[in-house]
C-alpha cells in the first residue's frame, strides 16, 4: 500500500481559479480588495513570504501593498500605522507578519488590528467567534488543513483525528475545526504519555510540531489521513515535514508533502479571507 499524495499545490490553484472570477465580479463594481502586509526588520524568511503574498495578490487583481519598516520601528510607531490602515478604506485586510522584534509586544499588535480586518484570523474576536462556531475570519494554516482533508473525499464526522502540538497558530485552531467537522479530536503534545499508541488511532493525523521526520510509520494507523504541517530546515538545506514522507507513504492512506502541501494552502487561504472582507466592507 502507497499512500495518496495531497497536492496543496493543485488544491490552492483550483481554490484560486475560482476566487480570480470574483474578485473581477467585484472589480467590475469598483471595488477592488485590498491587502496591506507589514513587515518589520530584516528576517529573510519573512521578507520571502511577504514577497510571495503580494505576488499572489496580483495574480489575482487584488491591491497589495507592503509597508517594510526598520527593526529600530517602535511599538508605538507600528500602533499607529496600524490605527491609520484601520482608518483606510481603500485596505480590506491587514496582516502584520511575524516575528516581530523583541520590543515589540505581539499580543498588544494583533489585539490592535481591526477584527474586521483581521484576515490572518489571530484577533482574539475572531478567535472567539471560530470557538462558538459563529462567523469569523479562519485561521490561514488550518482552514487549509481542512480543505486538504476535504479533497479526499473523507467524512470527518465520527473520525478520530489527533494533533500533535498545541500551538494558538495552528494545533489549537485545527482541533476547533475538526470539532465544527464532527470529528473526535485528540491533542498529543510533548508531555503526553504513549503518544505511538494515540497517534495509531487516528483516522486523520496532523503533525504541526516543528521537528523534522518524527512521525514514522509505527506512529501511523493503516490507511490514515496524514496531514504533514511542519516546515523544518535540514542541514543539508534541504525541507522536511515532521513526518517521515518515505516511511509513513508506505502506511498511510493519504499524505501532504512538504514543500508543496499545506504551504500553498495558507497563502490562499489568506487570499479567500482578504476577498470576504472586501465583500463585507460593502454589505455584499
């Protein structure tokens, strides 16, 4: 048995296919949506995927903007950028890109954001609301978990499906839902006893822990959905999942690759969210 590969790659084109059709309907009203990324300092991996989101907003006819300021920037300084880009109407979304510098405070940033700007999905308002299960922004990373486990053809209702890692970016949102998904959800983390034996009972297993290939095939029920989140640098430069790809494809039923899996997910995922604001700055 060889597992099927979940290509985010071909997921996100198909999702962005379908978003370019309306976003022009929406162009063609006068609105364009608009998203504004600020980055602060010089991290080199935050100026790739800052690149890359503005990239894929053009693709698409949306307005992107990116505001690059100093790792000297004070916290006040980014307040009040933000207070201004809240102001505009011209900017549908707004997405300050992380890490920020040690002086600056996250929580006081994202907590500054308006919610009904917040396409990241990481304002406590839009936390609360996923939670609830009312109407929110997604969190990017596992909204684009849930597709992919969709584009299977797997009923998550009833499934049990077991996270590893807790993290408020992505192991904690992906739980909240799978539970909207009716799924019985598990959460392994780096205290949990036994987690070979948790995660072989999983119908869906989601690895989002940040340590390269620590998923083998003993952790792996056969023919388990296998959702691979981790994005780990190898001394040989070379990417690696937290799943061990080559081990765990000879189990599983289905499995994300990395790169080339969830990635392109988040960043569509995040281009869906910025075309919902835009249509609910207008009332549409």
């Amino acid at each position: 048995m060889t597992a099927q590969i979940i290509s985010g790659k071909e997921v996100a084109a198909e999702i962005k296919q379908q978003l370019e059709q309306e976003v022009k309907a929406l162009t063609d009203r006068g609105i364009i949506p608009g998203l504004t990324v600020v980055v602060v300092g010089e991290d080199p991996a935050s100026q790739v995927y800052v690149r890359n989101k503005g990239k894929e907003c053009e693709k698409l006819g949306m307005r992107s903007e990116i505001i690059r300021l100093p790792e000297s920037t004070s916290q006040i300084e980014l307040l009040d950028i933000l207070d201004g880009l809240n102001q505009n109407t011209e900017v549908h979304g707004i997405l300050v890109q992380l890490p920020l510098p040690k002086h600056i405070s996250e929580e006081s940033i994202l907590l500054a954001i308006d919610p009904a700007k917040d396409v990241d999905g990481f304002h406590p308002v839009n936390v609360g609301n996923m939670v609830i299960g009312a109407d929110s922004y997604l969190p990017c990373t596992p909204a684009g978990v849930i597709e992919l486990i969709r584009r299977t053809g797997l009923d998550m209702a009833g499934k049990h499906a077991v996270i590893i890692g807790r993290s408020n970016i992505v192991g904690k949102p992906v739980s909240m839902l799978l539970l909207r998904e009716h799924a019985t959800v598990t959460i392994c983390h780096s205290r949990t006893k036994n987690i070979e034996e948790i995660t072989g009972q999983a119908d869906i297993l989601i690895a989002a822990v940040g340590k390269a290939n620590l998923v083998k095939r003993s952790w792996v029920k056969p023919g388990a959905v296998v959702i691979d989140v981790g994005v780990n640098r190898l001394e040989n430069g070379k990417l690696a999942g937290d799943v061990d790809l080559e081990d765990v494809k000879e189990v599983a039923g289905y499995i994300t690759p990395v790169p080339g899996g969830v990635g392109p997910m988040t960043i569509t995922m995040l281009l869906q969210n910025t075309l919902q604001a835009a249509k609910r700055s207008t009332g549409l």
